[in-house]
C-alpha cells in the first residue's frame, strides 16, 4: 500500500500539492519524502510523533513515514506541553518533531530535519507494508476523562476512501482544497484519498475566507472539506456561486437548517457525513438529492450500521467494517464497552428511517430531566432557526428537584432571551426548554471550529455556580 510511489508512477507531473506559491509534482513529492524517509529510518524508531502542522514539510514528513513505514502519533499542535507528554507517553513513543521548543520534552526540529533530509541525495526504497498495519495515531477529542488513542491502519484509510467515494464522488482530474488541520482525521483523510487517487491538494496552512474563496475561483476547486462554522464563514465573506465546486463535505458537526438553505440559495453542492477518529473519517454520506428527500440524515444505512439497546426506535449507533478501528491503544480497558457483537459502539444516540440514519445527540450530552430523555442538538436546532442568533449550545445541569435541567448559552448582537422563549413555545414541548438564556461573546470551541459542549458547560459552572 506505496500509494504515492503507484501515483507517482502514473502521474509523475501532475501536481499533487499547492501549497502558497509552490507547485508540487508526483515525482518530486515521491522523490523529496523518499529523502526524508532515509533520514527517518536511520532514527531507528517504529513510532514518532508529529506535531502536525498544514505545511508542506508536514506534507513531505507524512509521506516520508508511510514510506518508512514508520507509525505517525499525530499531536495537536493547541496542547499544552503536559499535555503531549501524557499523549506520548500513553502510547510509548519519545520521539516527537515540533518546530517548538519544550521543558520536558526533547524535540526534534521538525522544519530543519525536513529541509536537511532534501537537501541530501540519499533514499529510501519504499518499504514493504500490510493492510493491518498502522499508518497513524490520533487522540480522540473527548471531553472527560482520559483521551483514547486510535490506530488508524493501512486498510482502515483505504476503506474509508472508498466510503467516501461511493457518494461523494471525485477521481484523479479532482482538486481538493485541503484546510482542516492534519492533526484532525478530517483533513489527514484529504491527502490520503489524494494520493491513492492521483488527486491535487491545494493546502492551506490556516482558514482565510478570503483567501480560501479567491483558489475556489482562481485553482478551479472542485472538492472542499469543512465544518458547518467554516462554511458559515464562507457564506459571509462572499461565496455566493458554485464556481467549479462539485462537491463541499460537512463534517464534525450538525449543519443547520438556515445555513443549509444559506448554502443551497448560492447553489453550493453541500454534502453531510457522519463519522469520527475511530472510523477514520467518515461512515457515510448524504448527497445532495438525499438531503432534499430525507432532511436532516446523514445518508442510507449500510449492513455496517445498526442500532444498540434501542427504545421506540432510537438507540446508540453501532459501526462496523474495514474502515472502523480494531480497538483503542490506550487505555485497552476502554475496548470492553466499545464493542459489541464486532460492533463498536460510537456514543451517538439516533434512529433509521426509510433506510437512512439520523443523529439526535451523543449519549454523553444527553438530558434526562424528571424521567424525560432532551436532546440539545433539538433545541440548538429551533433556536438557530432565528436568524439573529449566531450560535447556540444547550448544556445539562444538575437539578435538585429534576436531576438535570437543560441551560441554554448563545452568541447574538443584543439580548434574544424573550425571543428565543417564543421560538421555542412554537417550536418545542415545555418540558425540554432550557430553564435559563445567558447570552456570550464567543462560545467555547475546539480547535476546528466545533462547539465544545464540556467547555461551555465548565465555563457556566464556573462562572455561575461558583457559589
């Protein structure tokens, strides 16, 4: 699985990345990460860690390691140094490559290394590697507790690219434009279905609506890859036509229903998904078509997809097949309630309906007050219905008399509280209203964009029940 040595092979002048003003052909980015992968395996190290950053030297760096078949422990360059320590040390690796310099951590240059290694005339023959293999390592996000590393092997990426590909349909003429952070499986699944297809990637090292709308027009992109806040961003810095895109895919969160209708008055072909780190991308897709005939899926289920421990219909969502991760790294006792019967189990609640799924929420954010199941995602849905509303978050809080009571925290220009309340008495049964409106300046995010729910809730509980 030498994807870019096939590539390169068979598209030797073809770009494969843009990257600021540089054109990267197939066989220069084959013969530059063949350079830096004989520097690598002179390391003699079977896993290092990477600070990844979306810049080329990544790009060569990624490359370098799948030719060396060396494992990738992708860090996210946002963490605290005692953070990454705990990250590496929970999956045995010391060696990390950073352009930062740490206290406690011996770092190699990651730039430098780069730029010696290409610099240099000897190579490294691309190395044998297997299916089952580990390509990469990624933390999940997860909020509370111990973040879980997920290996993401050779077969896992391969058939993730071919999920993706059955809906969201591109070849080797296409030009994806790649701004997602490589740290995130969203845009490391970019350059890997790029090169086993003979795709370009045109990379940007950070979001710049103006910037990103200007290659849209300018590069003639036809696939991009975002989350709903990224193309909200678009949508307000002037994207207005479809240009040559033939398809945007979201991803990481819930897209809702006015910017969907937002995006579609300018024609954009948007695309929802539903997938995560364990599923190395995502599990399916929704077209178009299928998001005009069945609102708010996340595409048709397969015989990969069930659901768990179902109640009137809805239940936990269980995932299977060849791009779903065998297990967790760390902490292996997390495996015994990630799976079951060869399912594993994603922590999202949702049902299926006329053979498409539809997410409600994940289990953990779930709020059951008096008896009663609330899904926040719903009531964020009916509040952003208002178009003076920016954004919400809707978080559980412990209830003396109710056990858990949703509270509902929301960016706007002015206070919306009365007018939030009427939307949802049209809109949303009594009981699930939130039972108090705080409106923020900025919501708490992470660092792709996402509304983190745990660090809203922190947030409240800090500033509101400090008492």
């Amino acid at each position: 699985m030498q994807w870019l040595k096939t590539t390169a092979n068979r598209y030797p002048d073809k770009t494969a990345i843009f990257y600021q003003d540089q054109h990267i052909s197939y066989q220069l980015l084959y013969e530059q990460a063949q350079k830096v992968a004989y520097e690598l395996d002179q390391l003699q190290h079977h896993r290092v860690a990477l600070v990844a950053e979306n810049t080329l030297m990544d790009c060569y760096f990624i490359h370098a390691a799948i030719i060396a078949n060396i494992e990738i422990v992708m860090i996210n360059k946002h963490l605290t140094e005692h953070e990454m320590r705990k990250q590496m040390a929970s999956v045995d690796t010391e060696l990390l490559f950073s352009n930062n310099n740490y206290t406690h951590i011996s770092a190699i240059h990651k730039s430098e290394f780069v730029r010696k290694a290409i610099n240099q005339h000897s190579t490294l023959t691309a190395k044998p590697n297997h299916p089952e293999d580990i390509l990469s390592i990624m933390f999940t996000s997860g909020t509370t507790g111990v973040q879980k590393a997920v290996p993401q092997r050779f077969i896992n990426h391969l058939a993730s690219a071919g999920n993706c590909k059955q809906i969201f349909t591109y070849d080797h003429d296409s030009i994806w434009l790649d701004v997602l952070p490589l740290f995130h499986i969203s845009g490391l699944s970019v350059l890997i279905r790029a090169v086993i297809d003979g795709c370009s990637v045109v990379l940007h090292e950070k979001f710049d609506a103006k910037q990103i709308i200007d290659d849209i027009k300018d590069k003639e992109i036809t696939h991009i890859s975002l989350v709903p806040q990224t193309l909200e961003r678009l949508l307000r810095q002037g994207l207005n036509q479809q240009y040559a895109l033939q398809g945007i895919l979201i991803g990481g969160a819930k897209l809702d229903d006015r910017l969907l209708i937002q995006a579609r008055s300018a024609n954009l072909p948007v695309y929802t998904s539903f997938g995560m780190t364990e599923t190395c991308s995502q599990m399916i897709t929704a077209s178009p078509k299928d998001i005009q005939k069945y609102p708010k899926s996340v595409g048709q289920v397969n015989q990969n997809i069930q659901l768990f421990n179902a109640v009137n219909q809805v239940g936990e969502i269980g995932v299977r097949g060849d791009n779903v991760m065998h297990g967790y790294l760390y902490p292996e006792s997390a495996n015994q309630e990630a799976f079951i019967d060869g399912y594993f189990l994603t922590g999202d609640i949702g049902y299926i309906e006329e053979d498409h799924l539809y997410i409600l929420d994940r289990r953990k954010d779930l709020i059951i007050s008096g008896g009663e199941n609330i899904y926040p995602s719903e009531i964020e849905q009916a509040i952003l219905s208002h178009t003076s509303v920016h954004a919400a978050c809707v978080i559980g809080i412990n209830d003396s008399e109710w056990g858990s009571v949703p509270v509902c925290l929301y960016e706007a220009d002015g206070n919306m509280d009365a007018t939030i309340q009427n939307v949802l008495n049209n809109n949303i049964a009594k009981y699930k209203h939130p039972k108090q409106f705080i409106r923020v300046n900025n919501l708490k995010r992470t660092s792709n964009g996402k509304i983190s729910r745990h660090q809203c809730k922190e947030w409240f509980m800090h500033e509101y029940l400090k008492a």
